[in-house]
C-alpha cells in the first residue's frame, strides 16, 4: 500500500472567481485518483493545508513524524512548489531510513482543470514511488530527482538538476 500525505500547496487550492484569491477547502487527491482509474492501494491522509512558503518547524516536524510512523515503506507527499527541496533536505536530515519518500506538486491548481500540471505529476509520483528504493525524491515536470540535487527554477517555473 502506498501512503499518501497531503500537505496543501498550489495543488489543492481553490479560486475565488469574486475575489481573485487562492484559498483551500478540501483536498481533490481522492478525485485525482479515481478519475485517473487508479488501481493501486492507497492509504490518503491530511496532514494540513498551507501553503509551502507558510510552513514552519512544527509542520515539517508533523511531516516526519507521520512519514516515521506509517506503516507504508512507499509515501507519497503532495507539497507546495516554493519550499519542497526544503522539505526533503529536512526528511533527508531525519535520516528515515528503509522508505522511499517521493514530494510533489504543482505550478498551476488541479481546480483549473486541463491546465493543470498536477494531474500529471501526481501520476509521475505515484509511479517513482513504487520503483525507486528507498531515499527522499522530488517528482515534477515528468521527471525525478534526489533531494539534494535539484531546485526550483523561479524563471522557468521548471524543476531542474543542479
């Protein structure tokens, strides 16, 4: 079984077509699932919805202590874009050993429909987290990375080795 920990992000924001905001209410990743006719076994769980550039010591420290806990060697993370290496670099440095940890997200909210990338990279994790052995990866734009040797393009809004 693939443990899945929803952690909010761009992912599962919603829009306020009246006040141009971004906001959460409930995550979409069940739905994600189900549309893309998932077979695999899941065990889906919040953990919080904020943004990644809001997260704190607290949240991280509620990230590892569920990753320590489940008992999935396979765990699925869904993360805000701006902060997910820091994310990883603080799992790595939990040193969890004997779990393959893969964090995704996406640029552009699963509520915007086809121009979605998070549909996408769902499916790009869901897959690296089955085949990979066990570290802490980052899965984006179709492609995945260790932890420690990627980053976030500001100017591309790509992920891309260092």
């Amino acid at each position: 079984m693939v443990q899945v920990f929803v952690t909010g992000g761009t992912f599962d924001k919603e829009y306020n077509f009246i006040t141009g905001e971004l906001y959460f209410k409930d995550s979409r990743l069940k739905e994600m699932f189900e549309r893309g006719r998932c077979k695999v076994p899941l065990d889906i769980k919040t953990l919080m919805m904020v943004d990644s550039l809001e997260m704190t010591e607290a949240d991280w420290q509620i990230v590892e202590h569920n990753c320590r806990r489940s008992k999935s060697n396979q765990i699925l993370i869904t993360h805000g874009t701006d902060r997910m290496v820091d994310t990883a670099r603080y799992l790595a440095d939990a040193n969890i050993e004997g779990k393959t940890i893969v964090l995704t997200g996406a640029m552009i909210p699963y509520a915007f429909g086809s121009s979605s990338d998070g549909f996408f990279n769902l499916g790009t994790a869901l897959a690296m987290v089955q085949l990979l052995s066990a570290g802490i990866y980052i899965a984006m734009n179709g492609r995945c990375f260790n932890w420690d040797n990627v980053r976030k393009n500001r100017e591309t809004g790509f992920f891309e080795e260092l």
